[in-house]
C-alpha cells in the first residue's frame, strides 16, 4: 500500500475512533511522530531537566550509561 493511501487510512481510524479512545493512542502517535513523551505532573523544573538530558543524549550518544550496566 502506497504511503498516502496508509495516511488517509490512518486519518480515517482517528477520524472515526470515539472521543474516550483519543488520550489512549495520542501518546502512541506521539511516540511515533517523534514527540517525546514527558510525564504531565512533572513541575516546570523536572521537564526542563528531562528536556536537557534528552537533548545531552541526542548531542552525545557516547556519555549514555545502559542501566543494565549499572550494579
């Protein structure tokens, strides 16, 4: 299926999905498009460091620590 045919296919399931289900996919389609996700009862300060160390990831892969390297 050809890429525009899938947008307006997709457009179509939001289009036609209830209002109760719209929270429920948007941070999915977030998470899709890019947008990162943040916690919503985080305070200005908390986003703002959440904001910085993605930014510090993106800038510097090579500083990242996997937790599963952590003991």
């Amino acid at each position: 299926m050809e890429t525009l045919a899938v947008r307006k296919k997709l457009h179509t399931f939001i289009d036609e999905m209830p209002d109760y289900c719209l929270s429920s996919v948007e941070p999915l389609l977030s998470y899709l498009a890019g947008e990162p996700v943040i916690e919503t009862d985080l305070t200005d300060e908390e986003r703002n460091w959440v904001w910085e160390g993605r930014k510090h990831h993106k800038e510097h892969p090579e500083d990242f620590v996997p937790l599963e390297s952590i003991q």
